[in-house]
C-alpha cells in the first residue's frame, strides 16, 4: 500500500449528480476505510453555496448513497472538513479557499483537483488553474468524454499540457476501476489455464455488451450532445477492450500496463461503418433538451477488429444503450467449435452455441465458464452446463470498493494503472472519425428491448450472448 499524504482536494462540479451519488459519499468510504491522510475537501461549482450549505447538501448524499459502515461521529467528523466557494469568485477566490484549507492542514500538503464538470468547462478549469498557481504538488482528474473527435481531443489535451505534465494528468474511466476489470488482468495472467488458449487459434469471437435499462430523461441536454458512441464506448467499452486483447505487461506496472493498452490501439483498424448500428429509443425526442428531429443515438452496437497476430480474424462486437430490456455489462468469449460428426445425431452438440467464457463487471465480480456435458442416463444426450465462481461466496463482498473510490485512491497515490493516457485518447478518436464523419442514420427501438432489428444481421451467424439462457446462480440464501 502506497504511503498516505495530507491533502486538500478541489472538487469541482461539487453540487453536480456525480458528487452527490458519488464523489463526496466515496471520499467518506476512503476516509472510513483508512485510505485518506488528513484532508480537506474544498467543493467549487456555479451555484452560490456557502459552507453551511455544501456541508447540508453532503448530509444528504451520504444519507442517500453513503455506506451503512461509516459510523455517525466519522460522518460529522468529515462533513467539517468540508468548504465551498463559488466557481463565480474567480481566480483569488479559488486561490484563498484552497490556501485556507491548506493552513488548517499544516505543511504543504498535495493537491487534487477533481474536474467533475461537462466537458465543455475544463479547457476554462484548467486555465484557471494555472491563473490560481494550484498547479505545484497537484494532480488532475478529468471526466470523460475528452474531446468529442480527435482535433478537439487534441485541442484539449494541449491546453492541459500548457499547464500541467502529463504525468499529474489522470483521465478518469470508472469502468476501469470496477473490481472485475482488474480480475481479468488476474485471470489472465496468474493462472497457466487459459492464457494459451487465448487467440484467434481457440476464440471465435468477443462480445462486451453493456445495455442499460435507465433512460436519458434529467441527462438529455447533456447526452443530446453526446450519444451512446461517445457516452460509453470510446471510453469505457474500448478501455475494458483493451484489457481482455492486450499482451502480457512485462510488469504490472502502469508504464508497461499502458505501453500494452495502447499496443491494442494502434492494431485495431478504424471503424467500418457498415459494421455499426445506431438506433435511438422511441419517446426520446419528447424529453426536454433533445431537437426534434435529433439524430443522436441512445444506442450502438458495432463489430471491431485488432489486426495483430493474436487477434486477426477474431471480430469484437461491442454493443451498448439505454432504455433497453435488461441491465447487465458482460464481456463474453466464445471459443471455437470441436469436430462433432463423432456424436450420434440427436445428441444436442453444439446445439446450444459455442463454450463460452463470461466475465460480469458487477462490482461483485462473476465469471462462468459454459461447456457441454453427458445428460445422466442411457445414450448420449448433451447439456450445456456451467461453472460460476461469484464473489458473493467468498465473504469478500464486503471489502469491494466502489469504481469512484478505488480511483481516487489510485490518482492520490499517484498510480496511472487504471487511467487513460493522451495517446490512447488521440489514437481511439482518430479510428472513430470514419464513424463520426458518415455516421449511418438512427434506427428507432422499442424501450425494453433489446435494440433495433439490424443487430441480429451484424453478428449473424453468431447470435448475442444476452439474454442469458440460463441465469447467474444466486449465493445461497442464509438460514
Ligand atoms: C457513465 C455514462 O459514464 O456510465 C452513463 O455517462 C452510464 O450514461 C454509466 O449510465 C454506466 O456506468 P455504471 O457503472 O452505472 O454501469
């Protein structure tokens, strides 16, 4: 465990919905769980609060999203560490509230300017940073999506670099942060098992599907200028991507773990668009904030490939949206077919699609391996059978943290592992452009369902893993 520093951490956006579900309800977990030094956490946005009432709009969040474990003196004790200045006092402002929470704390403590704010607002944040003089032991974390193509993404990235190093910069993908996305990591490579088996020689195809069942209503101003493509898949489904296609790190180290990431990058070939559907669910253009006639898609599913020699020839499809008929965010792998003419007709092999390999990102990890196997009794009649291995049995729920927390934690600490670098970022939009320029036309979809008709043809003759025909198992209940 890296050592603790004091700090004072510059919450930007502080009233925003990510800082009430959150931001503030994770920093007190840190800080419960031992994980926070002494700190103080200075909350900036453009509503005009004061303290007294940033500390009541904290009070609430944590009732509403915080941890049952933290005790009620903890809370107190965090929520008085807690300050607000409003985003509209300017540089001096800024500059006075965090010199004042750095007296309280005593020495030099580092700093963490967390910038949870709409994309259009962090050139300005950033600027205002340096103008403050908060640049010198600090670090900063950036909320997707940076940029929204690859010249504003280079815009961007140059304006951050005009005031800080690249190495104080931490682009925030909370899906990298999730328990299961560093379990694969561990699946891969600390077992003997399955990496030899991993490439285009034994695995036919990937599938990371991540539907949503919620829909945009309070969030359409901002996802009307976003959509699915840009909302979920350059960031959080290419970067757990990355993590089920890369080569062994030489270390598991952030520099070799992001040399790696970025190695899948560079192979993966720009997006066809022909191999992409957009569909947009019906109703969306009556919420408020949303054009009438608006083209943005609430939902993508697309077929990509990684031309290097593990991965050539093996298509990833990647499939997102809201409103649609389940909840879920499953990576599944399927393996190639055996020989079969050796089993009788009627013996059901293969029947029920390929073996698979199922990681779910829960925060409380599952995985599950399908396979065929003998029905019990006479002849040969096979089943598709599964092997699970939930968290929920281990009795290490409990110890999970939240995908916010761990990487706040990790960006204190300073560790990249889990965050992504300027070139990553570059690279992904410059193999998005061809979609971006000639984006194929929104097809409509029923709200519960599972997308427009076409994605059957994009991965036809495969079929999509989800829905499940057969369920997680469920822990065993307690007596
Ligand atoms: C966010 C997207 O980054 O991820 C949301 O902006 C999406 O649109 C969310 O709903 C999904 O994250 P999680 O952790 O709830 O699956």
């Amino acid at each position: 465990m890296p050592d603790l520093h004091p700090h004072v951490i510059v919450l930007f956006g502080a009233t925003g919905d990510l800082a009430r579900r959150k931001l503030l309800p994770g920093l007190l977990h840190l800080r419960h769980a031992g994980l926070i030094d002494d700190c103080q956490v200075v909350g900036t946005a453009l509503h005009d609060l004061d303290d007294e009432r940033f500390r009541a709009f904290a009070r609430t969040a944590f009732d509403e999203f915080g941890r049952s474990d933290v005790s009620v003196e903890e809370r107190d004790d965090f929520q008085k560490r807690l300050h607000f200045v409003p985003q509209n006092g300017g540089v001096e402002a800024l500059r006075q509230a965090v010199t004042d929470a750095e007296q309280r704390l005593g020495g030099e403590p580092r700093r963490l300017h967390y910038l949870s704010i709409p994309p259009s607002a962090a050139a300005s944040v950033v600027e205002l940073l340096g103008k403050a003089d908060l640049v010198e032991r600090s670090r900063v974390i950036m909320e997707k999506p940076f940029g929204t193509d690859l010249a504003s993404a280079r815009a961007l990235n140059d304006t951050v670099h005009q005031v800080f190093d690249e190495s104080q910069v931490f682009r925030i993908d909370h899906f990298l942060g999730k328990e299961a996305a560093l379990n694969i990591l561990a699946f891969r490579f600390a077992n003997g098992l399955f990496e030899p088996i991993w490439n285009r020689d034994h695995i036919e195809h990937v599938q990371i599907d991540v539907p949503e069942t919620l829909g945009v209503d309070d969030r359409a101003s901002f996802y009307e200028h976003t959509g699915a493509f840009r909302d979920m898949v350059v960031t959080h489904l290419f970067q757990i991507l990355a993590f089920m296609a890369m080569e062994p790190p030489t270390a598991l180290e952030p520099r070799s773990i992001s040399e790696e990431k970025n190695k899948v990058f560079r192979s993966m070939r720009a997006l066809d668009v022909r191999q992409v559907v957009r569909g947009q669910y019906e109703g969306y253009l009556d919420l408020d904030g949303v054009a009438r006639r608006s083209d943005t898609e609430t939902f993508i599913a697309l077929r990509c490939e990684i031309d290097n020699w593990r991965w050539a020839g093996v298509p990833f499809f990647l499939r997102t949206g809201k409103r649609m008929a389940e909840g879920a965010r499953i990576i599944s792998i399927a393996f190639r077919e055996p020989p079969k003419s050796m089993f009788p007709d009627g013996s059901g092999v293969g029947a029920q699609g390929p073996d698979h390999l199922t990681f779910d990102l829960a925060d409380s990890t599952r995985l599950s391996l399908s396979f065929y196997g003998k029905r019990p009794g006479p002849g040969m009649r096979l089943d598709k059978l599964s092997l699970q291995f939930g968290l929920h049995e281990t009795g290490a729920e409990a110890d999970v943290l939240e995908a916010y927390e761990r990487l706040i934690h990790d960006a204190m600490s300073g560790d990249h592992t889990l965050f992504t670098s300027a070139a990553d970022i570059e690279r992904l939009w410059e193999l998005s452009t061809p979609l971006l320029e000639h984006p194929p036309p929104v097809q409509p979809y029923q709200p519960g369902s599972w997308g427009p008709g076409a994605i059957r043809q994009l991965i036809a003759p495969r079929t999509w893993r989800l829905p499940f025909e057969r369920g997680w198992r469920q822990a065993p209940q307690s007596t």
